[in-house]
C-alpha cells in the first residue's frame, strides 16, 4: 500500500492560508517549531487534516475527509509489535484508519510523536447512563513524523 503523494505543498499553503481555513470547521494548532496542525471537525471530532510549516510556506495532507492516513504507508508500520492484537484492530491498521483519536505531539527540531489510536477502550461505546461499555482495551499505535507527515520512526504498538 503506498501513501498518496500531496498536491504542490506551496500551493497548498497558499490555500489553506485563505480566512475559510481558520474558522469553524477548521482549527488551527500552533506549534514552537513554526509548524501548525489544521484539524477539521469531522463527524464532530477534530482531526488532524494538515501539517502546515509557516517557515517554508508548505503544507502537506495528513488525513484526508474519510479519515484514512494518508502520508503513512504500508511499510511505515512495525507489523511484528501487532502480532496477537485481534484481527480487526490490524484490518484499521492496513487501511490506515484515522477514524479514532490520532494525536500530535510537539514538533521539535521538524519532528514529531504521534499517537494513533486503532481501537478505544470500552468506555468509549458507553452512553451517558453508563451502558452499552464493551470490554475493549485500547490500542495505539506510536510513530515520529518529519514536518512532511513523513514517517521517520515506524508506528509500533507498545502495551501498557
């Protein structure tokens, strides 16, 4: 599975300069390495759409509107650290599924960790009566990313 390669990354950053990228539904993150996240609210969750870097006047498409990761690829995964995990939680992994939480960290010297996460604990099924919580534990992935969403450590799976 290769990643899909970003339209011209200036030319990206000269759109997503435009006043519509910076209100509702979009957000943007700052950052002390002059890198910014644009997260998009998408089925009411911010998600992390795009890596902007205001120092090169570049921007990259990290998760595009249906939620799949789009500068990880196949081989950007330690599949070994997945090995025993149930067989859904590696399917979201190959489609690289963006749709539970997927966090940045800082970026420092152009690089970043990031959390994804694969699976929710049970809590997140429960309603707000405290029903329908499923005995799930949660599953996340960690990887670094360069300020081109390109991976430079490989997502691996560490339990608690």
């Amino acid at each position: 599975m290769n990643c899909k390669k970003s339209r011209n990354p200036k030319k990206l950053y000269s759109i997503l300069m435009q006043d519509k990228f910076t209100r509702s539904p979009y957000q943007l993150d700052s950052d002390q390495d002059a890198i910014t996240i644009l997260q998009q609210s998408i089925n009411g969750w911010w998600k992390p759409r795009y890596i902007v870097d205001h120092e090169r006047h570049e921007a990259y498409e990290f998760m595009n509107e249906t939620e799949q990761l789009l500068t990880i690829a196949y081989g950007d995964i330690d599949w070994s650290s997945l090995q025993g995990l149930p067989a859904h939680i590696v399917v979201r992994a190959k489609m690289r599924d963006g749709h539970f939480p997927v966090l940045f960290g800082r970026f420092h010297d152009g690089k970043a960790e990031v959390e994804w996460q694969l699976n929710p604990d049970g809590r997140y099924y429960m309603d707000d009566d405290g029903y329908g919580m499923t005995d799930d534990e949660e599953t996340v992935l960690i990887g670094t990313v360069d300020r081109t969403g390109k991976v430079v450590q490989k997502f691996k799976f560490q339990s608690i």
